[in-house]
C-alpha cells in the first residue's frame, strides 16, 4: 500500500534502516548522558527475557509520560542499551516535520482522529502478529506530571491485545528528580511481562493497576535515594562544585 504524506488519514509507516539506528543511538545516549547526573536501571533481565529474539513473542513496552525526555529515553533503551530493533508511535504532524524517525522504527499516529488513531493501532497490530516485534506506547497519550495519581490510559493498549491476543505487555516506569546534583537524576523501572487479560476494559484496567504500582515503586526508591537492586548505566557530566573540587585539589598540589 503507497502511504503518502499529504493524506492524514494515511499512516506514515516505519522503514528501518541500520545506519539511522546507528547514528541516532548515539545522538540520544549523548543527550541523554550529558543531560542527567546519572542513569539507574532496575528490571533489566525482566526485558531480557521478552525481548522477541527470545521469548518468540511481540511485546509491547507500555510506559509511563511524565516528561518531555521520555521519547530520547526510550530510543536510547532499545538502541544503546536492549540494541533491539523495535517500534514506536509518534503525532503525525511530528513524524511529517521530523520524516528521519521513521527510519528509526516510528510510524504515525493522529490521537484526536479516531479513524486514523485506528489505523495506526491496526498498523501496529499488523506488524506485531507477523513477526515477533518490540513495540513502545505511551498509554497515557498525553504528557502528565509524573507524580499524578490516579495513573489514567487511553483504550488503545487493550485494543492492541485484542486484535492481537498472544503479545505480551511489559510496564516501564520513567522517573526524573533532583536530588544530590546539579542534574537531574534519571531511573528506568523495567516490570515484568504479562498476558493481557481478553477484553479492552480488563486488559485496560489491569495495565493501568500495573503501572501505578511500579510508578510508585520508582517514586519510592527515588525519595529514599534507594540504590540497591539498581545498576548504573551512565555517569553524568561533574556538576559545578566537584569541578570546582578538581581544580582546588589541582592548584593545592602545586609548589
């Protein structure tokens, strides 16, 4: 089917390619690495273990959206840290400004048209039935702040399983904070893999259930600055005062 931009109705489809993966990897974990004190990981076997290449199965990554940092979060994941090929949803209007995603595994989406968000969901549902796929969502749809509760999701997620019965569903919890350093803090909160439930609403509710626990759970560890059962993937740039310490150990060691 020839998709063509000037129709919105049409989704604008994923065309991977090695080289883009390659380079925008690395041009988001370098946003990602200069921008934050530090990464923490939890969970990361609980991805391992429904990557596609070993479950056999499509998964879809459902994650929290608490900020606008989310989308380079979840690229950088899947190219630099899973190195899966996977796919993701971006607003149409974004995707026809910025085509250069779609070579990295995103198609269109348009949320306040039904029809279209429908073809979207059936695009995805297409792609995931066929061969064994990673897919990312943002269930929420809109960006709320991370500490928001009660956690709300859009149908989607359960159409999705509906049309598509055998995937499993993974929640990831994306937390940002201040806490000891110039720059904000970064903690990706992997949950484990489950079945969905039959129905959009039990598939939906049960989802939603899942990703305020493990959101709170992240919240937890974040305000107690808990560390154990973390991994550090990153280190940040010093912040001001530890350059500051360099430099006065430097100049205090001079004759």
């Amino acid at each position: 089917m020839n998709m063509q931009t000037t129709n919105r109705q049409s989704v604008l489809t994923a065309n991977h390619r090695r080289v883009d993966e390659w380079f925008w990897g690395h041009w988001f974990e370098r946003s990602v690495h200069r921008s934050f004190s530090r990464g923490l990981l939890r969970g990361y076997e609980n991805a391992l273990a429904c990557v596609p290449a070993t479950s056999g199965r499509s998964v879809v990554m459902y994650c929290t959206h608490g900020s606008w940092w989310d989308a380079a979060v979840v690229m950088t994941l899947a190219l630099r840290v899973l190195r899966i090929r996977s796919f993701g949803m971006m607003e149409y209007k974004q995707l026809v400004r910025y085509p250069f995603f779609r070579r990295i595994g995103l198609f269109s989406v348009v949320r306040e048209d039904p029809r279209s968000a429908l073809e979207s969901l059936h695009y995805a549902g297409t792609m995931l039935s066929t061969t064994p796929n990673m897919l990312w969502m943002f269930p929420q749809g809109t960006l709320r702040h991370q500490d928001l509760r009660p956690l709300h999701l859009e149908p989607g997620l359960g159409l999705l399983a509906r049309h598509v019965p055998s995937i499993l569903l993974c929640p990831v919890s994306l937390r940002y904070d201040f806490v000891l350093e110039q720059r904000p803090e970064l903690r990706i909160d992997i949950g484990e893999a489950h079945e969905a439930r039959g129905d959009i609403r039990s598939t939906t509710a049960d989802c939603e259930q899942r990703l305020t626990e493990l959101a709170e759970r992240t919240r937890q560890a974040a305000l107690n600055n808990d560390t154990e059962g973390w991994q550090v993937f990153h280190h940040g740039p010093l912040s001001m005062e530890k350059q500051f310490d360099r430099v006065k150990r430097v100049i205090l060691r001079r004759p």
